[in-house]
C-alpha cells in the first residue's frame, strides 16, 4: 500500500478555488494564536497569495517561521503603523513583488496594560493617543496606500477587526472601546470614499479569544464565562471562525456588502438581557 494513501489528508478548504489568483497582505500577525494567522489560514487555503507585515526584530522569527508554512514564496516586510514613511516603502514593497492587490486584513490593536483596568475616567492623554493611533487611525493610513495597488486590479476588498466594547460599554475595555468606535465609524468614513473605485471595506466584530495580546487583561476569563451563558449559541468562538468569515468578506460571496460590522460572537450582541 503506497505510504501517502494511508496519511491523513490535508487539512482542506471547503473552497479551494474561490481566492485562486488573488494577492492579499496581512497586517497583525504576531503568533500562531492571532486572530490575523487564523485569517491568513483561510484565506490561503482559498488560493490567495499572501504577504504578511511584521512589527519589530522581536516578531520577524516568528512571523517568518508561520508564513514558511504556506509555502516557499511569501513576502515580509517591516512595519511599524505609527510612522507613515513605513506605510509608504511597505506599499512601494508590494508592488514590487505583487502586481496589484485584492485584499488587505487590518488585525492591529494597541492599548497600554494599565489602561485595560479599572476606571476609564484615568485613561492618559499619552495612552489615549496611542490607542486612537495604532488601533483606528492606522486603517485610514493604510487604506490611502493601499488604494494605488487595488485600483490597478479594478477593485478589492479591507477587512479589520473590532470588538463589542467599541458599541457598549464593556468592564476593562476602556481606552480600546473608544478607539474600536473610531475604528467602526473610519470603516463607514472609508467605505462611502472606496466604493467608487470598487473597493468594499467592511469590520468583523469578533467574540472574546484568547489570543495572547488578551491572555494578560485583567477579567478576560469572566468575559468568555459570560459568554458560554448567555450567547445564543451557548459557546465561544474560534479564532477559525473569524479567518472564514473574512473569507467570505474577501470574496465576490460578498460583493454587495460594504461599510458593514458583522459580529462573529455566536450572536452575543442580539442580547438585552
Ligand atoms: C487589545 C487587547 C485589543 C485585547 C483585546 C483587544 N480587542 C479585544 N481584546 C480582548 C479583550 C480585552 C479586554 C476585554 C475584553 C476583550 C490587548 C492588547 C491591546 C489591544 O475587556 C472586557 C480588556
């Protein structure tokens, strides 16, 4: 009996062809729990080509060491979404490598720790800012470069990530909340701007995962106790759930919705009680 037969099959994509041909770069990854890596799963298994960025020497290894496992030709690049000159040479990266792009996924957030606790009435000026500048203001900046690359391919497709203490006041979220309803209200903003030139940009609203940016907030295991009780579904989410929901925001399944949140919180914010 030939050996490979009797392997598991690899692991395959209810849609191996709907991305094929298609070019995406992925801002966020930092570890194999990302909620950007679980994008970046779907989205390959799709038959997108993709690229990922990186933020800092610290993260280079580890990015490099996930994005080898989708194959022998994917790019990285540098860059860090609070100086504009990198956001520049990082699109001046793609095009060379890409000609042209279809998809961006904006899967950055940033809050001090100590800004995640307690009352928001302490939030910093200092933290505040940075919140607003890595978590909101980046989409803005990276749609604006973005733009050349998607236009040379008559259109394409933003996706970022939100979460419901950016519509609700939600215990500890704090700073992030107010930066996440900036984050919504740019997504509305940059739709009306790229839907001309067919660009649809829509957010995904996910439920709480334990990712390791949240496993140090203060109160997140309360968060996803809470939402066993009382989502519809009675469960939490995976971070997979999110990568096929991007898929599906990606692809021309989706080619009528633009400026949209859609919740992928096993229906948590349907709830009034
Ligand atoms: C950041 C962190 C953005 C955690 C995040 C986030 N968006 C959602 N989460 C998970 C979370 C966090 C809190 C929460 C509920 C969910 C951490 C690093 C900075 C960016 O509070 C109820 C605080």
């Amino acid at each position: 009996m030939n050996q490979v037969l009797e392997e598991a099959p690899a692991e395959q994509s209810l849609v191996p062809n709907l991305l094929k041909g298609k070019t995406g770069l992925v801002l966020g990854v930092a570890n194999k729990w990302s909620i950007a890596w679980a994008i970046a799963q779907s989205l390959s298994k799709a038959g997108m080509r993709l690229a990922f960025t990186y933020q800092g020497e610290r993260l280079q290894k580890n990015v490099s060491s996930l994005a080898e496992t989708l194959g022998p030709d994917v790019p990285l690049y540098p860059c860090d979404v609070t100086d504009e000159q990198q956001i520049k040479d990082l699109f001046k990266s793609v095009a060379n490598d890409f000609d042209g792009l279809d998809c961006v996924i904006h899967s950055m957030a940033f809050a001090k720790r100590e800004e995640l606790a307690g009352e928001f009435l302490n939030t910093s000026k200092e933290g505040y800012l940075m919140a607003q500048e890595i978590s909101a203001y980046s989409l803005t900046a990276v749609c604006r470069e973005a733009l050349p690359l998607m236009e040379n391919r008559g259109g394409g497709s933003i996706v970022t990530l939100t979460y419901y203490g950016g519509e609700k006041v939600v215990p500890n979220y704090n700073v992030m909340g107010v930066a996440k309803a900036a984050l919504e209200m740019s997504v509305r903003y940059l739709a009306e701007d790229l839907g001309p030139r067919n660009i649809r940009i829509n957010a995904i609203s996910a439920g709480p995962i334990k990712t390791l940016a949240a496993s140090g907030v203060s109160g997140f295991s309360n968060i996803t106790e809470v939402m066993k009780e009382k989502a519809p579904l009675r469960r939490n989410i995976e971070a997979a759930e999110v990568g096929d929901t991007a898929l599906f925001l990606v692809s021309p399944l989706s080619r009528g919705i633009t400026g949209e949140v859609l919740h992928v919180d096993a229906g948590y914010h349907i709830k009034g009680f």
